[in-house]
C-alpha cells in the first residue's frame, strides 16, 4: 500500500473494530469485504455502517448484504464433519468465510476528526483495502452533533452514536414520513415536530386527525397517555378544535373552537371530496355551475335547502345538468354536511385569522378534530378549505413582500395525515396540498404528509419529496413507491425489509448526508421528556423567547375563563418543565 509524505499509518485512524479486507466489487454494486476470522457474520446487521482505508481515501459506506462464501464449492454439497472442534475451527475462516458487501457514500478525511467538508464517493478502494465498523466519532462527522440546525432522531442500529438531521434542510422541501399500521408513525412523527419547534425554522400547521399533537396522545402497545406538544411548549404552541364536546373535556381547554360557514366552502373544496363521496364527475363539476346560479358564498346553503325533487329538477333544467347526477349529488352532500355541527351559516369568528394571528406570532397551531378525525370527508373538506385559504394568504404576502423590501415570511410546514386521500393521482391536481407539494417551497410553505399507504400518492408528487423517514412496509407497492427515484434503491430495500416492526426507520434524502437505518429515540418517559427539554433550554439560550400566546387571550379565553384547577395544572407543567 503506498503512502505520502504526511500520512499516518492507515491503521491508526481506524477507530471501529477491524472486519476484513476488500477482495473485490465496484461503485454501483458496492465493495466485497471478506471478513477476518475473528469477525462473525452474526454481528453485522444490513444498514451497519463501515469504514474502508484506501491508499489515500478513506471511504464511509453501509453494508448492503451478508453473505456465506467458501473456497471450495463441495463444502456447499458434502459439508465436512464438524464433529471435531479441530476441523471445524480450521475450516472456518480458510476454507469457510463471510463476505459483506458494502456501498461506498461519502468521502471522509484521511485524519479522523479533521474538519474537512464530506464529498460524496466517486471511486472505490484498492484491493486490500482493510475495513472496519464506524465509530462513534465517524458517525458524529457524518451526521453532525444536536445544535441549533441539527436533531437527535436516533442511534444507527447496531451503534449507540447519535444520528442526527439536518433540519435547515428538513424545512426547506416537502417531507415524509410512511409505515404501515402500528410502527409508530405518530410517535416518530412527533419527534420531528419538536425537532423543528425547537429549531424555529419554521411555524407548523398540524391537522391532528386522531388527536395526537395536541394536549396528549396515546401509546396503544403500553396502554398509557404521553405528552403532546402543547404540554411540552405551552407558550409556543396554540391548539384549535372542531369537536367542542370531546375538547371540553380536555384537562386545559382549546385556545380557539373552529367553525366553517357554508359560504367558505368552494368547489374546489367539493372536487377533493369526489372520490370519498363517491360522487360522479359531473355531479362534482355541478358545483361550479350552482355557484354561478346562486352566487359566490351562498350556493351550497341554497343548494343544501332545495326540498323535494321537483325542485331540483327544475334548477337542473334552469343550470343545463342532469337531473339524476344532481339528484345524487343533493343527497350525498345533505347526507355529509347537515349533521356536522362545527358548519354554520355565520361563525362566531374568522377561524382563519385567528391561525393566521398565531403563525405570525411565531406559535404552532395543531387542530384537533376529535370525533370527526373518524370522518374522512370531514377531515378532508376541513384540511383542505383552510390549507387553501391560508396557502392563498402566503402566496399574496410572499409575493407583495418580496416586491416591498425584499422579505420573505417565516416559513410554514402543513402536517397532514392519511396524505394519500390528498394526493391520489385522481385528486392531487385538484387539492391544494396536490400544489404545495409540486411547487416544492415558491412561497415558504411546504408538507409532512404522514401516511400508510404512499402507493396511493401521485409520482409526481412522491418525487417532491425530499425526505422519506420510513418505518416497515410490507407491501411491494408501497416499497416500489418511497424508492423511486432513489440511488442505490435495490440495497435500500433489503435494508427496509430488515427493520423491526416498532421503533425503527429508514431515513434518507435531503435531511441526511447518507441513508441511514436508525432506532427512534425514546419518547414518553420521564427521562426522554428532560432529554429533549435540555436540548430546548440549549437552543433557547441567548434567543429571543417566542411570543406566548397567552400575552394575548383567545376568543374562547375572553368568553369564559380556564377552570383554575385546570390552569394551576398548566403552570404546574410549565414550572416542571422550564424550571
């Protein structure tokens, strides 16, 4: 092995454990490592992180796959008799080997530790090159240490460093987060929220479908509550409510009540429903003509008194729709939206201000649906007519803005659950979710959609997506679905299918240099809690402390006061956490 004039011994500044010598393979396939004889096979899981010393580069990959080899081909046919110890040690590792194959990622420095910036592998190492596990110090320059741009999400997993994300570059792209049911979507998902909260990054909308995010959520598998945003941050985080029965039984009672007038609803609001109503083409494309009829703000509350059928088929005749389809039309949207009590004819207040006032504060808002997370076409016309209105009110000031002075409004991400009702391929063209996401970030808004299904997505759409944070999945369209587009795709997979069904991911795209298989950290125990407000009171020192939203009291605090029982358990909570 050649050397220059200020190298060191290669063998010194490989920190991990020694694994074996790289005997073949290529860039695209990844390198052949044959294993020493005191490395076993058994303790090299897929995803593991390697570190191969070449003549003058040292490389930083993942092993993709493990296997058995032996140098002779009878000992697959006419295995030898390993009754005797002798024979079975002298055989092992000579005649009998394991081999890995790792995939080349990232160029490290040739000092370990040195402060040089990663560029990507291009070339792979010499034969003999010798390899060995990551070390902790390898991974930390890699993925970075927890500061103000970087958060803990995990440990590799069969590591105990850190592993952590880049969220200046989580916010800037839209986001995913898939997995099938049970292996802690919500838990995971959670995680990233505080992350970027405590960043600052960027404000956060979360359509809270199971009532998740907001006050406390729930862990099924320990049959206990944890904590949820609004216990953690209660001066940064504002929860909005559409179900005012199951939200007054809440332990602190919401910060605003939503309500939706009939005349906020458009027909664009109506489009997205299509498919979950099941409602034709031309009954759906009706809604434009009804508004036309009856005038922008007041078709649907006209539309929905229509009595008898006579009736109706006489405004068909007057607009030129077919009857039947309008026929069916009436009775699904009557069926739908004349038993859902947070639509009125007049709101009590402008719900979309009152979110728009919160984001401007720099507070995340999480929007609780309560009984109707269960109604998906609830939850959809909800979702989708304030994420239309507030995307509308972004894109005016980003544009006003930057015609003003230049700026830009702080950045927003929208959270959405069961995305692949959004961004279908039949309705992603309609929904303004289907525009954010294929806009990517034109103006400083972006998504986390949060889904089981992503085969369900439109392409396009899961192309815009930067990061993929992916628990198991088990089904091969949803697999095919997050690897498109992905380099290496083929390894990813076996890494995919290797995950354990809780408390497992696969992370990869703009957030992480490399894709990595991680062990979501802790949450929900009294230890996770101090380690992630520690990482808070760290970033908080020597920041401007956000605006609390109770400097200004909301709409429902001016109405009727907080039980006192009810706000000395929210100081109580302030006092435990922020000491």
């Amino acid at each position: 092995m050649s050397t220059n004039g200020n190298q060191s011994d290669p063998g010194k500044l490989m920190g991990g454990t020694p694994l074996g010598t790289v005997v073949g393979g290529s860039l695209s396939e990844g390198v052949e490592v044959k294993l020493n004889d005191d490395a076993s096979v058994e303790d090299i899981p897929v995803g593991s992180y390697v570190v191969i010393q070449g003549e003058t580069k040292r490389f930083f990959g993942m092993v993709n796959e493990v296997k058995l080899a032996a140098t002779d081909a009878r000992l697959r046919t006419t295995p030898a008799n390993l009754t005797d110890p002798f024979v079975a040690e002298v055989l092992s590792g000579t005649a009998a080997y394991g081999t890995i194959t790792v995939r080349p990622r990232l160029l490290l420095p040739m000092i370990a530790g040195s402060d040089v910036e990663l560029a990507p592998a291009r070339t792979v190492p010499a034969h003999f090159a010798r390899a060995s596990k990551a070390s902790d110090a390898d991974v930390a320059q890699v993925f970075g240490v927890e500061d103000d741009r970087h958060f803990a999400v995990g440990t590799p997993l069969d590591m105990e460093a850190v592993v952590c994300l880049d969220l200046k570059a989580f916010v800037e792209r839209s986001n995913g987060v898939f997995g099938k049911s049970g292996t802690g979507k919500s838990f995971l998902t959670r995680l990233l929220l505080i992350g970027v909260l405590q960043s600052r990054l960027s404000s956060l909308l979360i359509f809270d479908m199971h009532d998740e995010y907001g006050w406390a959520g729930s862990d099924a598998e320990r049959g206990r509550q944890v904590k949820g945003l609004k216990q953690l941050f209660p001066a940064q985080v504002a929860v909005f409510a559409l179900d005012a029965e199951k939200s007054m039984g809440r332990p602190v009672k919401p910060d605003v009540m939503v309500e939706i007038g009939y005349g906020d609803i458009e027909p664009e609001d109506i489009m997205v429903l299509r498919e979950t109503l099941n409602i034709s083409e031309v009954a759906a494309e009706s809604s434009y003509s009804l508004e036309r009829h009856f005038g922008k703000g007041k078709w649907l509350k006209a539309f929905l008194e229509l009595e008898g059928r006579d009736a109706i088929f006489e405004l068909a005749n007057d607009i030129n729709i077919n009857t039947s389809a309008l026929a069916s039309f009436h009775s699904r949207l009557t069926n739908r939206f004349a038993r859902l009590p947070f639509l009125v004819e007049k709101p009590s207040q402008d719900s979309v201000q009152a979110l728009m006032d919160q984001l401007d504060k720099g507070n995340h808002v999480v929007l609780e649906f309560g009984r109707y997370g269960d109604d998906v076409p609830a939850y959809m016309l909800v979702a989708n007519l304030l994420t239309r209105r507030i995307y509308a009110r972004y894109r005016d000031r980003q544009m006003t803005e930057s015609v003003e002075n230049g700026k830009s409004t702080t950045p927003l991400s929208i959270v959405i659950e069961e995305a692949h009702r959004f961004l279908s391929p039949a309705v992603a063209s309609q929904s303004t979710f289907g525009i954010i996401a294929r806009e990517m970030r034109k103006y400083n808004v972006t998504l986390l959609v949060v889904d089981q299904r992503p085969s369900g997505i439109d392409p396009e759409v899961m192309s815009q997506i930067a990061t993929k944070v992916c628990c198991l999945l088990d089904d091969d369209r949803d697999v095919d679905a997050v690897m498109t587009g992905t380099s290496g795709s083929r390894e990813l997979r076996s890494v995919l299918a290797g995950l354990e069904s809780r408390q497992q991911a696969l992370i990869f795209g703009n957030a992480v240099p490399i894709p990595v298989a991680v062990r979501i950290r802790d949450y929900g125990t009294t230890d996770s809690y101090d380690s992630l407000m520690r990482t808070a009171s760290r970033r908080s020192a020597g920041k401007k402390t956000a605006t609390s939203i109770e400097d200004t009291p909301s709409p429902s605090d001016r109405s009727e006061p907080a039980e006192p029982q009810a706000a000395a358990g929210r100081k109580d909570d302030e006092d435990e956490l922020f000491g």
